[in-house]
C-alpha cells in the first residue's frame, strides 16, 4: 500500500488521558494483546464480522507523514497528530475541545483493536441501497463523507488519497455500485472484505513478479501496524499482502485520457513500466518491436526514418514528411514524423501501446494504434538515482536524476541520460580498419509542477535531444541465394565481378559485416562527405494545465512544440559503390493545442474537447548514384541512354505544410454495474500543401540528361522534374518550349472525416474483463518527398479508412498471481496507402499508392504469471493472416509513358508476419543481509515477411533473439549491479530486406551479441 497513514480512534470525553505513566502501563498489554489476536484471528481465517465497530472511518499509521481527520464522533471530540521531529505525540486541538490524549503512539493502535473487537456485523449490508450526496472533491475528504453517509468502517492510507481526486455521486447506490463511481478513474479500488470494511487500495509496484508487500517502515508503530492491518484484510483481494504465491501488479494507464487499470480498459493494449523497458534493453522507440506482440519496426537504411508497423496495418515510405500509421505520442503530445521518435526513451515511467484506430481521442489520424511515451513526474518527496553502464564496443551509458519539492507547491524533476562508444561495431568488408556504429548521444529533460491551488496544476516540460551518431550500414547480398538474379540492376564497381564470382562486400550469416561509402567527389572537385552519420538536434516543449472549472467537470489544456534538426547520411545500397547515398538535412516544426473538459454524471464518464496542430517540414534531399546504372555505371555496362549523358547527382528539395483541426467526444456509460458501454467520435479537417522538385545539383549532370534527352536548355541547378500530366498546361509533349514542362510541383489537399467507435464491456466477475469494440479510422493523405523525375509521381496520395471488428477478454487468475489477455480482430482496410512503381522516363522508380481493398484476420494473447514469491513469466502470442484482396498494381514492364500492371490480389502486407511470440522470466531471491540475487530472460520470435508490397526480393527469414541478465543488490532497490547479453547466441537475423536504392539486393541487420554491466543507485 505504500506508505502507511494516521490512524484515529475515538476517545469519550469523561476520560482524560493525561497522565503518562498510566498510558505507558497500558501500552505494553495492549500492543501484545493485540498483536497476539491478529496472529490468532489470521490463523482462523480472518475477523468474525461480529467483531467490527460502527466507526465512520478508520485510518493507519504514516511513517513519513501525520495527518488530520475529522470524522465524525459519537462525543464531537477530534484526535489528531502533530509531527515534533522525529517524534510524533498525540496532542489535544485547541479550545474548545475537550480531553487531551498523550502518550506512545502504540495506543493508539491498542485502541483501535478494542474498537474493532467490539464491531457488529457489517458485510451483509453492501446491496443495501443508500442515498449518497458527495461532491466532486480529493479523495481523501470524499471517503470520509462517504464514510459518514453510509455508517461504512473504512480502512485508507491517508497518503494515497490525499492528491487523488474522486467523482461525485448523487442519489441512490448500493455500496458496490457507490464505491465504483466514487473511484472510477483515480487509479484505487475500494471493497468490503468479509468483515464488512471497505478497504481502498492500489496495487504497489511490483517489478517482475515479486512479492506485493507493504513498504517497510521507519518506526515501530509502522512496522506492527501492517501486522495489524494484514490481519484485519487478510480476506479482502484488493489488498497487497504477503502470502504463498506471487501477485501481480496492475499498471496504471492513461490510453483514455484518464487513470485507469490496464485490465479495466475494453481495449487491447500492451503496457510496460519504466523498469521494465530498462531490464530488457529497450533504449530507443524502435527496440519495442521485440517485446511487443503484433508491432514491427523496420529501420529502414534509405534515409534513417524508422517505419512503425502494428497489425499488419503500416506505411512502408522512406520520405521524412509522411506520417505514419501509428500514432507516437510524449506526454500527451502528438510526433507526427517517425525521424522525430529516436531518442527520447529515457527517465520513462511508462510506454503503452494501443492497438487498432483510437481516433475518438488522440488529435492525429492514425489506423494502425498509438505508442503512448509517458516520462516520470516530478515527486513531493525528494528521490534521486544514477545509472552507469559499460559494454562491448566500448560503450558506455549514463542516467541521473533528481525530483522534490522545490518551495511551497512548487516540485521539480530533471533527468540526464548519454550514451558514448569507442568503437563501431559494423566493419568494413573491404576497408579491414574502417568500423562504423559509435554512439554519441545525448538529452536532458526539466520538468516543473506548479499546484494552483485547491483548483489545478501546470506541468510544464522543457527536453534537449543531441545525437551526433554513427547510423548502420545495409548489407549487400546476392539475390542467386534467394532465386533472384544477382542484382536488381548494375552498377559500376561490380563489373569484375560479374560470371566470376562473388562480389568481396557481399555477405550474409555475418552481423558486423557490412560496408559503405565515406566520400564522393563531384565532377567539380567537390568533396562530399557520405559516411553514414547523424547530426540531430531536438527541442520539446510542452505545457500541461489541469483545473476544476466547477466541482463536477474539469478542464485540461496540452501545449505542445517540438523543433527538429538534423543532417543525416545514409548509404542505401550497403557497398563499397556509390550506387545510393544521401544526405538530409531536414527542419521539422510541430506546435500542437489540445484543449478538453471531462466529467461525471452519475452513471456517465464524458470527454469532449478541441484539437489544433500546424506543422512544416523543410527538406534538401541530396541524393549521390555515380557508379549507378543511371550514372559511369551505364557507361561499363552500356545502358542507354544514360551512358551519354550520365547522371551523378540530384538535389530534391521540398516544403510541406500540414494544419489540422479536430473536434471530439469520448462516453462512458455504466448500463449495470458490471456493463458499460463506450462510444466516441472525432471530426477531423487536415489540410495539407506541398511544393517540391528534384533540381540539378549545380555540377550541370541531371541538366545535362534532361537537355540531351529532351531538346531542353536547362542550366545546373534548373529543377528537373517533368510535367508528364496529360492535363496539365504545361505537359511535355504539348509545350512548344521543352523548358516550360520542367517546374516546381505544387499542390494542396484536404481531407475532412469522421472517426468514430462503439463498445461494449462486462464484468463477468471481479477479476474478469469481456469487451467488444467496433472502430472506424482513417489517414490523411500526402505526398513523395524522395526524388523524382516526373510530376504524376508527386501527385498526392489518397486517405486510407480501415473498420476494425474486435473482441477480447482481461481476466485475473489464480489469487491474483496470473494475468490472462486473449483477443480477437478483423480489419476491412481501404485505400490503403502503399509503395509502388513509379514509371518515368529514367525508368520504373519508387513511387506511392493507394491499395483499394485488403483484409486482416488476427489474434493475441498476452500471458503473465507470478506461480511463487520472486518469480515472474510472460508470454506474449501474435498471429497474422493478411491479404491484398484488390490491386492493380504497377508492372515492372512499364515503359515510360506507358503503363502497364497486373492483378497483385493475393499477396501478403508488408511488414506483417504470421507469427510473432515473445517470453520471459525473471526470478528474485533473497541472500541474506538486506540483499536479493536476480536472473532473467526474454526470448523473442518474429516469423517471415517482406518488407514491401510488391516482390519476392523483399522477403526476409523467421529469427530468434534472445536476452538474459542475472545481478544482485538491496532488496530495497537502493543499489543493483546487472550483467546482461542482448543478443546472447549472436544469432544473424534481419528485420528487414529490400531492393538498395538502383542496384543491389540488401538486408538490414541487427547487432551483434553484446554483453554490458550497469550500476544502478536510488537515494
């Protein structure tokens, strides 16, 4: 339960305890008194309800922190406590009261055992109806009222409820149904044990399985009050108590803007603590896919913008302004470009990923979920840790902070973290010294909580992102090993090599084998520097204000803005060759107002609120293909027509706009205490406007092909993209000028939709949770921001819609040791938004589309279990089943202007494997002298995929990582030390696989066996 709380019992005014002497006579007989009748009365299976008292409230004992409460007394006397130090005395409250109480804090307790001896009988009363009248008020005060207005004996630790709010109630309720509405939405749960006591509690945290226990505490009175209360709840379920077996904690989740259990929201989710994301090596967004069932990431190698993949539901599109189908939220604040994720996972309290379209209350319009990043708040008590970690490549990671009060209402919180490598851990297969992989990041966060008052908070965030790092080579290989030729199309430097052999930078089975290219050099003599790397900078600030617009609705405003920088080079292709490289050098902007008011009503949980958000991204995208087939590649092999005019550089450079506006509603409704039925709908208007070409680079060789293949007089640096729209004033074999038919593409497109859902849930029992939910989402469209040669390439791409059909269950099992989710979907998924060929006059290239029909049959099960004290096992299970059901996709034996396609029906989603199945475990164990051992494990399961729409060269290989880490420390968590290997049979695998750029076939591979060791402290 956390920390323990005062407790107050009455005392009749004709009684003056004044003397000590006599209170400390009685305090020795009373304490063992007691404590022997709670080792009995356990014994026996819990208090007779005979035994409980007609008390209005009963409180425990704080060992940090004494309160005052008044309830109610047969006599109008009032007890309180005064801190004096260390020491805590009773002490009488001012005139007019009567009586004085002094004496050793153990009578206290004495006495509320003989109150609780002499109670009637309380427990068959809870259907019983009473009239309630309590205002929306803390927690703290409402309980209490409730405890008057219903003759309820309470049990409440007075620090949990002191900065919780409650709901208000009016009119006529059982117990069960009064407590549930009192509660719904503040994280605790109250219910009447088999004495007739209502018990609030919250789950404490609890890490991997071990024990739920009281927290230890500092005074003797602490430590026999949780003997006392452990006797006295020894029957109630809502309680963390120590007994035979395990429990397991329930993680607090914020997925419908308000506190709830994770296991109380009718929706499929998966959440994982701070600590959690910690033990298993989760350092960036990206490292999620590994643990959580149904989510790939695919980081791609193109331009370093990592593509998130839920369900099967995804957009497999390199460009840095498109938006992704999975919404990334920080603290409530919108990511609406995936690049924009690295980085941020650290001093997290929690991550959340919801599954299927949320468009009723997150403001960006998604189809696949969201992925929910919360960062730890500033605390009222002061705490501060560190973390230092070494490991191979010469890494090392650092995290510190500090959080307290800082004055009067007014707490603080700032968070460190860095990470630093030697060494790279990718090598050069031609360059034997050359290593790539260093690591060099690092970010800071502040964050100010300002109490306004008995009506609100302002929360406000200020975080600083650096990260100059290496990024990751692809790997060539030769598509013979799969049934392919042995390139997609030729390339310079491979010449040699072709009908003789394999090419020295091809390799697979090897995962720190790779290669790429450090320089170019321009026909200008301009150096460029390619080596794949990363200059990114981010500044987020946001702003948090939650006040009490009236005593039943509350009103929150989140102001966000985000600023991102950054110059990055990848090379695509993964050898040697300067077939694809590319520097972007990008600056993103973000701000974003989200503004809702909630409240209660009776039976009614409402939301409804305004969102606005207004975006750019502008981008120069310098793309380098000397040695392609498009470049001196055409010249070695021939190709025309380009081996007369090769092109050795492009220059795509656009400016992108996007403002949304929204409006939204979220209900629920309790039909019966155990149904309640959810709906929610959000009005989206998304405009978006986007000017861009692909210029000559200023070294004249895309002019020089352009002037060459079209009779055009262009001069280096000219745009070069040609209008080829049919429709267009401007159309290249209508203009009577070849110049006019190459310009700047402009264009602006709007969506403006509904999203919507309907649910059901039931609770079949207590710990039994069955649901339904049908969902309607939808994606704006957008635009190609990777280079072109044509305006029907630019051309905007259509919304997607998907309906979503699914049903779950969230059961608790086994006295609370095993948790058991199982779920079931199917998606009906329209115009979905995909990649495909573009047909050009320089070939077939990448371009976008939309899918008109596919399908989407699945089914999870998320399994955790605590079967003894200290060990803990998790198992997660998703299973696939996609398929295009209508397609004309784009042939590769178009010829430009023509085009030609063939019925792609059939096929799977990218980036959606049948099977994905992550497990786990972790076992503590006490070893004597304040210390605990640990071990544990993951071991994570992704089938084959492809990671694109179309072609068997996408395909990539089923594969099993696996972790484990064993350590020791304070069984308080005040220190810990961990060695861990991720990665631990060092097994090859690729989480993805496609075409590099113009030529070769590569694989993104994942690193190599690592082994660290990390020093945590907590003060």
């Amino acid at each position: 339960m956390g920390k323990a709380a005062p407790s107050i019992c009455a005392a009749k005014k004709s009684r003056s305890l004044n003397k000590r002497g006599m209170a400390g006579a009685a305090v020795g007989f009373f304490a063992w008194l007691a404590t022997l009748l709670a080792a009995r009365f356990r014994a026996c299976g819990g208090l007779s309800r005979s035994f409980l008292p007609d008390l209005r409230i009963l409180k425990f004992f704080s060992s940090k922190e004494w309160g005052v409460a008044r309830p109610r007394l047969p006599n109008n006397s009032a007890v309180g406590l005064k801190r004096a130090g260390n020491e805590s005395r009773l002490q009488q409250k001012s005139p007019p009261r009567e009586g004085r109480i002094e004496g050793a804090k153990p009578l206290l307790l004495a006495c509320l055992w003989l109150s609780l001896l002499a109670a009637p009988a309380r427990g068959e009363d809870s259907a019983q109806r009473i009239e309630f009248d309590i205002p929306r008020m803390r927690a703290a005060d409402a309980l209490m009222k409730f405890a008057d207005q219903s003759s309820t004996p309470l049990l409440v630790s007075f620090d949990l409820v002191d900065s919780v709010e409650a709901n208000e109630i009016h009119g006529s309720f059982s117990l069960d149904e009064a407590v549930s509405a009192l509660l719904q939405g503040t994280g605790l749960e109250g219910k009447l044990n088999s004495g007739g006591v209502l018990v609030v509690s919250k789950a404490l945290e609890q890490e991997r399985g071990q024990k739920v226990r009281s927290v230890k505490s500092k005074s003797l009175l602490a430590s026999v009050s949780s003997i006392v209360i452990g006797a006295l709840v020894a029957n109630s379920s809502t309680v963390a108590v120590a007994q035979e077996g395990g429990r397991l904690d329930e993680i607090t989740v914020t997925a419908q803007k308000r506190e709830q259990g994770a296991n109380d929201v009718g929706i499929t989710l998966n959440a994982f603590t701070g600590d959690q994301l910690e033990a298993r090596g989760v350092l960036a967004a990206e490292d999620l896919a590994l643990y959580t069932p149904g989510l790939t990431v695919n980081e791609t190698g193109a331009t370093g913008v990592p593509l998130y993949t839920i369900r099967g539901v995804g957009f497999q599109d390199y460009s840095t302004g498109a938006s992704s189908t999975v919404g990334l939220y920080f603290d409530e604040v919108a990511i609406p470009y995936t690049v924009m994720s690295r980085g941020i996972l650290f001093d997290v309290e929690r991550v959340e990923v919801l599954k299927g379209p949320q468009g009723d209350l997150y403001g960006r319009n998604t189809t696949a979920g969201q992925i929910n990043f919360v960062s730890k708040k500033p605390t009222n008590e002061l705490e501060a840790g560190a973390s230092i970690g070494y490991s191979s490549f010469e890494t090392v990671n650092a995290d510190m902070h500090l959080s307290g009060p800082i004055a009067e209402g007014v707490t603080g919180r700032i968070a460190f973290t860095t990470t630093q490598s030697g060494k790279g851990w990718q090598e050069s297969l031609t360059r034997p010294d050359d290593r790539l992989g260093k690591k060099d990041v690092f970010g800071i966060r502040g964050m100010l909580n300002f109490e306004l008052g008995s009506v609100g908070d302002l929360l406000l965030r200020a975080q600083y992102v650096k990260d100059k790092s290496d990024n990751k080579a692809n790997t060539t290989y030769d598509g013979r090993l799969v049934g392919l030729g042995e390139f997609n199309s030729p390339y310079g430097p491979l010449f040699p090599y072709v009908g003789t052999g394999d090419a020295p930078w091809y390799s697979t089975g090897d995962n720190r084998a790779a290669d790429w290219t450090n320089s170019y050099t321009d026909p200008d003599g301009v150096v460029n520097n390619l080596r794949p790397q990363r200059n990114n900078e981010l500044i987020s600030l946001s702003a948090k204000l939650t006040f009490d617009l009236t005593e039943n609705v509350s009103v929150t405003s989140v102001t966000g803005y985000d600023k991102f920088e950054r110059k990055e080079a990848n090379d695509w292709d993964g050898s040697p060759a300067n077939d694809s490289s590319n520097i972007n050098t990008s600056d993103l902007e973000v701000f974003s107002q989200e503004l809702r008011a909630n409240g209660q009503a009776g039976n009614l949980n409402w939301l409804v609120g305004l969102y606005y958000s207004d975006d750019s991204v502008d981008e120069f995208y310098n793309y380098f293909m000397s040695d392609s087939v498009y470049g001196y590649g055409s010249v070695v092999f021939g190709v025309s027509p380009f081996q007369f005019a090769p092109i050795l550089e492009l220059d795509t450079k656009y400016k992108q706009d996007t403002t949304s506006k929204a409006v939204f509603a979220h209900l629920e409704y309790n039909l019966t205490p155990e149904l309640r039925f959810t709906t929610g709908a959000r009005w989206t208007d998304e405009k978006r406007s986007w000017a861009g070409c692909t210029f000559d680079a200023g070294e004249g060789t895309l002019a020089g092909f352009l002037n060459f293949a079209f009779g055009a007089s262009l001069a280096p640096g000219d745009c070069g993209t040609i209008d080829d729209d049919p429709n267009s004033p401007n159309y290249i074999f209508s203009v009577l000028n070849p110049n006019d038919a190459f310009h700047v593409y402009e264009e602006t497109i709007r969506a403006k939709k509904w999203m919507y859902k309907f649910g059901l849930d039931y609770r079949i029992t207590d710990d039994v949770l069955a649901y339904a939910m049908y969902s309607h989402g939808f994606k704006s469209g957008g635009f190609n921001g990777a280079n072109s040669n044509t305006t029907q390439q630019l051309k905007g791409y259509q919304p997607e819609e998907l309906d979503s059909y699914e049903i779950g269950l969230k059961s608790t099992l086994a006295d609370g040791s095993m948790q058991v989710n199982l779920a079931g979907f199917y998606y009906d998924y329209k115009n979905k938004q995909e990649q495909d060929r573009a047909v050009t006059f320089v070939g077939n290239i990448s371009g976008l589309t939309n899918v008109p029909k596919s399908r989407i049959f699945g089914a999870e099960a998320d399994i955790q279990w605590a079967p003894t004290d200290g060990l803990f096992l998790n198992l997660g299970v998703a299973w696939l089943d996609t398929k295009v059901l209508e397609w004309d996709a784009v042939s590769n034996a178009s010829v430009w202007p023509t085009v030609i396609t063939f019925d792609a029906s059939g096929i799977e989603l990218a980036q959606s494997p049948e099977w994905q199945i992550n497990g786990g475990f972790n076992y503590e164990k006490p070893i004597g002298n304040g210390l605990k051992a640990f071990i544990g494990g993951e071991a994570n399961f992704k089938d084959k995929t492809s990671g694109g729409a179309t072609g068997v060269s996408d395909a990539t290989d089923s594969y099993v990582v696996a972790n484990a880490r064993l350590g020791f420390g304070r069984d308080d968590d005040r220190w810990r030390l961990t060695v861990w290997s991720r990665n631990l049979f060092d097994e090859y695998y690729y989480p993805a696989a496609y075409t590099g750029g113009n030529g070769p076939y590569i694989r993104s591979v994942g690193m190599p066996r690592t082994i660290g060791a990390t020093l945590d402290f907590n003060f």
